[in-house]
C-alpha cells in the first residue's frame, strides 16, 4: 500500500480547473485519495454527453491514477459493457510493480457505469451479471424507456472520445492501452480513431473490433471442444442433456460463467457430474447448479456490471439479424428467427436453435427500441500499433475464434494462449509476464 503523503503531492499537482476544455483543455479536477485505495489519486473528467453539441449536457467520469513520475500512461480498460475500472488500480499497481518505474497506471469508469451507473431495476435484476441470462420484453423496454433518448449516447464511439479526453487531461502524447474483454473492443476502437496517439495495445480476453450479435454464436461449438479437453465424455452427455431437458440457454449461460470462474468446471460446482447424473435420469445435482449460478447472477448491482450500459452500448454498436440499431421493432423477430433457421447444424454445437434466438444478448437487443446507429470502422481496417493478445484456451465468454479473428486484423500482432484457463488471463503468472516482457522491450 502507498502512503497518504504521495497522494498529497498529487493533490497540488492535480487540482487545477474546471470542466472539459478551455485555453488549457481538458483537465482532471477535484484529486483526493481513492476510497479504500491509499496511495492513489482519484479525480474527475468532465466530458460532453453529446459530442455532437446537438444535446446539452456533460457527465462525469471518475478516474485513478498511481503516484505520477514515470512518463509513460498504461490505460487499464474494464471490461462489461458495464463494469467500473477505478477499482482496479490498486490491483493493477501491485500486479505490475516491474512496471512501475516506466509507467503510471491510469483506470476510469467509462460512461454510465460505477458511481454514475445506468440503473434499471428489473434488468439488472433478470440478468445480473450475465450476458447470457435472458431478460423480459418488458424489463428491456422499461430500461429504455427510463434512461430515454440519452441512453444514444453511450455507445463505444462516444467512450472512445472520452478517452482522448483523458489522454488530453493526463498532458500524454501517446498511451498504451490494456483492455480485458468488452475493454478489448473499447481499446482497438481507440486505436483506430487515434492510431497516432496509442504506442502499444494489450488485448486481454478479445472482443474482436468486427463485433456483431452473430458472434455469441461462434461460442456454440467451442463448448464442445473444451468440455472433451476438460472432462472427455461429459462434452457428449451435454448434447444428451440438452436434447432430453430442452435448457440450452441456461446451460450455456452456466458453463460460460463456470469459464469465468472456474475453468476447471469442478472446484466451485462439479459440472461433469452433474451432466453425468442428468444424462442418467436424476437432474436435480444439474437444476441445484443451474439456480445457484442463477441467484449468484442476480445479486450483481449496477454500480458493478450496469445492464442499463450494457444495452446502451451494444445494442447500438454492432450489427444484428435484423440490421443495424435504427431497425424497426416491428420487423426484428423475423429477421431472428430467418437467422436461426439458416444455421447449419454445425454451428449450434450441442445447443438447439432456441440457444441462438434466446439467449440473453440477442434478447437484450432484439427489445432495445431503436435508435441512430453508432459509427463503425471501416470492414477490414487494421490496427498499426504493435499488440500483445492474451487467450485462455478454456475461455467460453470471448472464445478463442474471437482473438484469432482479430489477429487478422493487427498489423504487429503476437497471439499468446494461456493454456488451462479462461477469461481474463491477466490473473494468471504466465499473462503478468507476457505483458512485462511486452511493456518493457524496446
């Protein structure tokens, strides 16, 4: 831990100004020590809601830093869309202390989450934490219909700007930028809108920067493969299970959360047995799993994963079956169900089509009223920073088809496979030391 008297020198240095621009730009004002954070300087950037100016108003966003001196910024990214990211200094400090004579760590709640997070009640409620679980029609609706037209404004284009903002207010010519899942997405977007001002890229966990809602479908198939290499035969009683007890969509949102947290799929929930046991005729060890992981999901409040921003954002930035963002409600089932019905067997893995059209991400955004789509890179453009990509081959929430679809489309791109893990590897020793290495040469 840091000492209080660091934080006062950051204080004097820090709290200067008001608001996001003016003759010296964009600032960081109102520096104090982060909560529960001793050492560390948290303050705010106010940014416009509207970048636009069509729409007044501005928002604030909370920002970390460690002890200034190094020159060099890493931007820690969250991941979500939805989770805060001032939390995490602390921890990024102390697993990177080889780091820290060279840089200065650097987090930030993106907009509309943590302190400043889109709430919506029986969202958040229904899905929790999960990308997965899927929500009610009228739950989706109600979230909309709350955060009304502004929930526009909190796509990943905007939170892109925010973070030249930032660049801006830090004084920095140029940033490396580590994102860990939805903060991947965030960080290669920024290094296409600022290619000049981004020296390196960690992409931890990948969400590749060609996203659409048809992705979620490329996890279909990998079950299969990891649950062979995790337990053999239980990859096979999964199809049995799912053909006798049609729960598809909730034993996917279960073994892409066991992924998460657990990808031994054994220490918290013996998820082989389980299956075992359900394919034999007894599903109560699988039902018992089922709603645990259930009730888990659920106590996740906003303030830690908001499903407000999670819609606002993904919703309105990636493509879906029945086109961009601005398609209307009326015409989206349709589409959906043309979609699912043109899938070839292949690609379901051991899912039934139900899975494709009803797990909670499609869900989400099937019900989100629509709104003007978000900007998007164009198709096949690449990101000319060198960057480090770090997978967990046991990793079903952004599986390893996504990062190698994106390595397709770095310049100077170096895949490292964390083996027997899942997602976020940066926890692990093996991806603290790639990234290290990676940092550090040159």
């Amino acid at each position: 831990m840091r000492s209080i008297a660091v934080c006062t020198c950051l204080v004097t240095l820090l709290a200067v100004g008001v608001g996001t621009s003016g003759a010296s730009g964009p600032q960081l004002v109102g520096a104090h020590e982060c909560p529960g954070q001793p050492g560390f300087t948290c303050s705010t950037l106010r940014v416009p809601l509207d970048y636009s100016s069509r729409v007044a108003g501005t928002l604030d966003l909370a920002v970390a830093t460690s002890p200034s001196g190094p020159k060099d910024v890493l931007l820690v990214l969250s991941g979500g869309p939805g989770q805060p990211g001032i939390s995490l200094i602390s921890r990024v400090a102390e697993r990177y202390r080889a780091l820290s004579k060279r840089y200065r760590f650097v987090t930030i709640d993106q907009r509309g989450t943590g302190g400043a997070a889109l709430e919506c009640s029986a969202l958040q409620r229904q899905m929790g934490f999960s990308d997965l679980q899927p929500p009610t029609a009228g739950a989706v609706r109600a979230c909309a219909a709350k955060l009304g037209p502004k929930r526009a404004f909190y796509g990943t284009d905007d939170t892109v700007r925010d973070l030249e903002l930032l660049r801006r207010a830090l004084g920095v010519d140029r940033m490396v930028v580590d994102g860990t899942s939805y903060g991947t997405y965030v960080a290669e977007r920024y290094a296409l809108a600022y290619p000049s001002h981004v020296s390196r890229v960690v992409l931890d966990s990948v969400v590749p920067h060609e996203a659409s809602g048809q992705l979620e479908t490329q996890a279909f198939p990998r079950v299969t493969q990891v649950l062979r290499n995790v337990c053999g035969r239980c990859a096979d009683d999964l199809a049995v299970v799912i053909a006798r007890y049609h729960n598809g969509t909730k034993l996917l949102d279960a073994i892409v959360v066991l992924s998460v947290i657990d990808p031994t799929f054994r220490s918290q929930v013996d998820l082989p047995r389980a299956l075992r046991d359900a394919r034999l005729g007894n599903p109560t060890p699988m039902n018992a799993m089922l709603a645990g992981i259930r009730r888990a999901e659920a106590s996740e409040p906003a303030s830690d994963l908001s499903q407000g921003l999670h819609a606002s954002a993904l919703c309105g930035d990636w493509l879906w079956p029945w086109g961009d963002s601005s398609a209307p409600a009326a015409g989206r089932a349709a589409a959906l169900e043309r979609y699912v019905a043109s899938l070839p067997k292949a690609a379901l893995g051991p899912f039934e089509r139900s899975t494709a059209s009803g797990n909670g991400i499609m869900q989400q955004c099937l019900y989100w009223p629509a709104i003007p789509p978000a900007p998007q890179p164009r198709n096949g453009t690449k990101i000319t920073a060198p960057a480090l990509v770090l997978a967990g081959d046991r990793d079903l929430s952004t599986p390893l088809p996504w990062p190698r679809a994106e390595m397709k489309l770095l310049t100077h791109g170096k895949l490292v496979i964390i083996h027997g893990w899942g997602h976020s590897t940066q926890r692990t020793p093996a991806a603290q030391t790639a990234v290290q290495r990676f940092l550090l040469a040159g």
